[in-house]
C-alpha cells in the first residue's frame, strides 16, 4: 500500500518562490492611483509598504531567492506533509486518488504564516518598528501577531467585528504573541467612527478592515501596512506549498489531475495551483478549481473590473473580480472568505478560462466538513471546508464516470477555534444564504468607471 503521507526532507524544502507574472498568458492591467487614474509607480506605496516588497509586488523574475532568516523560521513547521487520504476515499467509493496539503500544522494554523514571516522580515530590513492590518477569520491576525513577535515588530490587528464575537481565542492567540487586537468596526480611525455613526451593531468586513489599518499605517511615520492576501507579493510566498505539492507527488509517483482549494482573496489557493499553471500552459491536461461561498461569489457572480480593496476608498485600484467595495456580505461562518474582491492575478486566470470557479452553501460545506473529519480525523477551518467540499464533488464525479484522477485538495487551515460554527452545523441552526442579484446590483453602483487602457 501507497504511504498515507508524503514528507519531504528540511534540505528538500524549495529555497525560491515562484513569481508567476512572467508566464502569465495575458498581460495583468497595473493597480491604478485613485487620485491621477494613472499606473502606480513604487513611490506611490511607500506610505505602506517597505520598497522590498512593492519591487517584489512588480518584480518579473521568475524565481526569487527565499532569505536564509525566512527559511530558518518556515522550519518551524515546513515542509508540510501531503497526505494521501485513504479512508477519504473509502468512505466515497471513489477510483480517484485524494491527496490534502495539509497547511494547518503551522504554528497559527493556517497557510497565512508563509507570507507574514516574509513580510515582517522584509519590514524589519527596513526598520520598520510597527505593522498595522486586518483580519476575517482571524488567521491572518494569528500570523502576522506571530511572524512580528518572532522579529520584534508591534503589531496592531483589526479584526472584523463578527470573527471578534464568534472567536475569542483567536484574539487571545495574538495577545499571546504580544498583538493588540481591536474590533472593526471600531473607534480608532475616520473609516471606523463613519461605518459606526450609520450602523453601531455593523457586523464589519474585510473591505472595512482594510480601510482601519490601512488609514492607522499612513498615518503614523513608525508603521507600515500588512496584508494577508490579494497582492502579487503575498500570493507568491505562498508557492512554496505548491512547489512542494509538485516534489511530493513525484515521490509519490503521481500526476496532478484536478487541484480544488478555497477562494477568499485568494492567496492560498494561488500557492497551490500558480506553480502548476506554466504545465497546463505547455498542454498539460489539469483542472485547477476554486471554492467560495454562495454568500460572496465574487469569482461566480462578480465583473471582472477596476474597484477599490477597501470599503473607504484608500487603496489603490485593482482589476479583479470584485462584488463593489461597498458590499457587505453576509455574516457566513467562513469569515476568510467574506471579501468583496479576488486577487488580481488569480481574477485574470479566471478570466481566461485557466481556473474554474464554483460557489456553495454553508450547510453543504459543513456536511462536507464533518464527513472529513469521521474520516480523516481532521477538522478544518470553515473556509478550508469549502476546498473539501470541492474535492469530494470532483471524487463523486471520477465514482459516476470511473476516472482514476488524482485530486489535491488545498487543507489551508483546522478550525480549532470555529467550533462554534461546527455547533451551529450540528444543531441544525446554519442558514444558507442566497444572495439576490440586487444586492449585487446596488453594491456594484459604487464601483467606479474606469478602464485601462483608456
Ligand atoms: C484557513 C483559511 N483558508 C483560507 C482563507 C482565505 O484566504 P485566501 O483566499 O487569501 O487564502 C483564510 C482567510 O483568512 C483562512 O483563514
């Protein structure tokens, strides 16, 4: 019998990420500057970001040289394991082949320390002393709490209001770790105090967020600002887990047919699948497919247009996928995946076919979830359930047309802490949310008019 999980040797782990905007089959249209409408150039981010990361938010090297301090600390728990997940397929009756890359035995729980460790070593190069961001589920909060203590960095985390109230151990997971944590909306900036005149029990989201820390950031000359998805630089950090993806399966003798993984601004999901896209470039047959929720099918529902990152308008614009940054989705349990846009170079290689999309209901994804965990023994995150939930789908069609396919299924994080949500599933008190069109319609009435090239 094949081994039930796939390891790779310290010395193994790759020592470059893989910066997928060379190869991409069309060119990616730059971030714009909301006050000229023009392309940004470097200096325009210097308010936020350290000029290491924004050359690497533009860079067109293909490879990129991890620092030896990056690695040092991804040892803390990489290479993480690919499991073949046996009883997975036994319980489905499936001929295809189910592997999971199991992110969530770092030290947060999740795949977001891979670029939290990069962005704060990069910020402390560049004497950076404080980091501000934001956090959904609270995963990202818990990385970057964790990679600033490891660098000595004070870290200042808005968490959306509604994660806050469900999950209380997050925010003392990143106190432990020497974060301060507030709720979003909250007191702290302009975008906070005007979300709270018009509504004080305002469950937050992503989009909000974004604005608090990115107003705290550019405010204060001793902070920069930190996000945890979305950009090109944090989409790249997390290939190191698609790279090893690629070298597990050689040594498990096997050839990716179908890589299911869930979508929130879509950072994980672009780890797993960017260093497999160049292969189906060169006419290898694989499918890559993001999950998201019914709640917030940007990558379903959405136009692929210019629109802000953030709700109060500060960022610069991207073309992607986007619900308005207005919209407000919601309040599903998988609080990681409740944002209004999808990154820009995941958004244009669903626009050109090379990723399919598929969006499902809480309660779906939760039996999904629980079928997972009487099986495999691990609980996931909510949002990891959605990539399950995909993976199962794809296994269920190889059972009905016979295909042996190997399926990987991106394992982004457990859900220790979202036991809560899990009691909603089991008590039969998870609603499933349909989004009517007109939501959609006046959020998108918020979104400007711009294309480029004029
Ligand atoms: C476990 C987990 N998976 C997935 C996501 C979605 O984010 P992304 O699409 O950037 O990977 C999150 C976000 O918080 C998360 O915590």
């Amino acid at each position: 019998m094949a081994d039930s999980k796939i390891f790779l040797s310290e010395s193994e782990m790759p020592q470059a990420w893989y910066n997928i905007q060379p190869d991409l089959p069309a060119p990616l249209m730059p971030p714009l500057n909301p006050a000229t409408g023009e392309p940004l150039v470097p200096e325009d981010l210097l308010p936020l970001f350290p000029m290491s990361l924004i050359e690497q938010e533009m860079g067109m090297e293909r490879w990129v040289d991890i620092p030896d301090e990056v690695l040092r600390i991804y040892k803390l728990w990489r290479p993480s394991p690919l499991h073949r997940a046996f009883a997975l397929e036994e319980e489905l009756g499936t001929p295809a082949r189910i592997y999971y890359k199991n992110e969530s035995v770092s030290p947060a729980g999740s795949h977001k320390p891979n670029t939290a460790v990069a962005q704060a070593y990069y910020n402390k190069q560049d004497g950076v002393t404080r980091i501000a961001t934001e956090t959904g589920a609270g995963q990202w909060g818990s990385a970057l709490a964790l990679a600033c203590s490891l660098f000595d960095i004070e870290c200042q985390v808005y968490m959306v209001r509604i994660s806050y109230d469900q999950k209380p151990y997050r925010r003392l997971m990143m106190e432990t770790w020497g974060a301060q944590c507030l709720p979003s909306p909250s007191n702290q900036t302009e975008a906070g105090r005007r979300i709270l005149a018009r509504d004080p029990d305002s469950p937050g989201s992503l989009g909000l967020a974004i604005s608090e820390a990115v107003e705290d950031a550019a405010s204060r000359e001793d902070t920069k600002y930190s996000l945890g998805s979305v950009l090109n630089h944090v989409l790249m950090h997390q290939t190191i887990t698609g790279l090893e993806i690629k070298k597990q399966l050689a040594i498990a003798g096997d050839k990716l047919d179908v890589l299911c993984g869930c979508v929130g601004g879509g950072s994980n999901f672009a780890g797993f699948c960017f260093p497999f896209v160049k292969d189906k470039l060169d006419g290898q047959d694989i499918r890559f497919v993001g999950a998201e929720p019914r709640a917030c099918p940007k990558l379903t529902r959405a136009q692929y247009r210019y629109d802000f990152g953030d709700n109060a308008q500060l960022t610069p614009l991207l073309k992607m996928h986007t619900l308005g940054h207005s919209f407000i989705p919601p309040p599903i349990h998988a609080g990681g995946l409740r944002y209004h846009g999808d990154a820009p170079l995941l958004s244009l290689l669903v626009d050109q076919k090379l990723v399919e999309a598929r969006a499902y209901y809480q309660n779906e994804v939760f039996e999904a979830a629980v079928t997972f965990a009487r099986t495999e023994g691990h609980l996931p995150a909510p949002e990891t359930a959605h990539a399950i939930k995909c993976g199962i789908d794809e296994a269920l069609r190889c059972k009905e047309t016979g295909k042996e396919e190997c399926i990987v299924i991106g394992y982004s994080g457990h859900g220790h802490f979202d036991l809560a949500s899990y009691d909603a599933y089991l008590r039969g008190q998870l609603e499933d949310v349909d989004l009517p069109q007109e939501t959609i319609d006046e959020a998108m009435k918020d979104v400007p008019d711009i294309t480029w090239p004029r």
